[in-house]
C-alpha cells in the first residue's frame, strides 16, 4: 500500500515538474518572440524615415544639378535613384511591420495557452499542452539570437551561479549592437558626406573635371 502511494506521490512530483517546465518554456517564448515583435517594427519605422531622408536627398540632388547644369550631380543621382528603388523594394519583401502582427498573434496563443496551466494537469492533459505548445512554435517565425541576448541583458535577472553565462551574454549583445548602430550611423549620414563632398568638388574645380570626363565618355 505503501509503495503504491509512493508510485503515485512520484508520479504527481514528474507532473508538476514537466507542467512547470512547460510554464518556463512558454515564459520564455512569450518574452523572446515579443521582444523580436518590437525590434522588427522599429527596423520597419527606421527603413520608413530612411526612404524619407534619401528621397528628399534624391530630389534635391535633382534641382541642384538642373540650377548649376552640372551632369556629374544628375549622374550621382540618378545612380542613388536606382539604388533607393532596388533598396525599398528589397525592404518591403521583408514585411517587418506584418511579421510583427503575425509574432503579436502569435504571442496572444501562447499567452492563452499559458493560462491554461494555472491549474494542475492530468498526463493526457498535459501532454495535449505540450503537442499544442510545439504547434504554436512551429506557426511563427523563431526568434533570433540578437533578441534573445536583448531580453536577457535587460530584462533576466539571473542567479549568481549563472553571472559569469550572463556576463559573456552582455558582451556578445553590445558588440552585435555596435554594429548595428554603425551601420545606421553610415546609412544616414551618406546623404550628409556626399552632399559635402560635392560642395567641395564645387569649390575646389573636381566637379567641372568630372563634368568634361561623363561628356568625352
């Protein structure tokens, strides 16, 4: 009689281990695929304001090179042009801002699949959560690393036993997020550097050179 209420109080301990496992799991996703939602609808207001600098740059580089009849500044920027459509439409076959709706809805599911965990599980039960939580998972996108290495340094808060995997974690994230922001440091001040270098192509004579080197050409 013993034994069996020991096989059983073992049985029940395995349940809860494996439900709370499943918590953990979903905890986890959930704030890993919504911090991925986030990152893609800044990625897709960034590429937004960027097509909004290089149009206004395009535009302008078009008045300047009619106003000074300089073929040189209406080659430039006819080559940005081609540059700035095959850029958009590259971009907008990414489809950040519709991966970010389909990551939300995504969460809602996993949010509601949560809840139904509140409770202690049978083995049939939970099973039917785990088979339904590895559907969900296969239904979106999976987060990258960079998302996970986003949540983790600013919102994990770990034991000390896993201080120095989070040290090494922190690292790893800002050397990927300097990247990251030199890379878009240079997408926007390009405009910028070659707007000065014509100026001073202007004033230093180059311009008129190149001018005489597109037209012999």
């Amino acid at each position: 009689m013993r034994g069996m209420v020991k096989e059983k109080t073992t049985m029940m301990i395995n349940l809860k281990n494996e439900q709370d496992i499943l918590i953990d799991q979903l905890e986890y996703t959930i704030n890993y695929r919504g911090t991925k939602a986030k990152r893609l609808l800044r990625s897709e207001s960034f590429i937004q304001h960027v097509n909004i600098l290089y149009s206004c740059f395009v535009a302008c580089l078009s008045i300047w090179s009619l106003l000074v009849d300089q073929k040189f500044i209406s080659f430039i920027a006819t080559i940005i042009s081609i540059i700035l459509v095959v850029s958009i439409t590259y971009l907008n076959s990414q489809r950040y801002a519709a991966r970010a709706k389909d990551l939300e809805a995504n969460i809602l599911d996993l949010r509601n699949l949560q809840s139904d965990l509140l409770v202690n599980l049978s083995e049939e039960k939970l099973f039917e959560k785990w088979e339904k939580f590895n559907s969900y998972l296969a239904a979106s996108e999976t987060e990258d690393n960079y998302d996970k290495l986003y949540y983790d340094v600013f919102e994990y808060s770990p034991s000390k036993n896993k201080e120095k995997v989070r040290n090494l974690r922190v690292i790893q994230f800002y050397a990927q997020m300097i990247v990251c922001i030199l890379l878009k440091g240079v997408i926007i001040l390009l405009p910028f550097i070659a707007t000065g270098f014509l100026i001073y192509s202007m004033l230093t004579g180059t311009i008129s050179n190149l001018d005489l080197l597109l037209s012999n050409s």
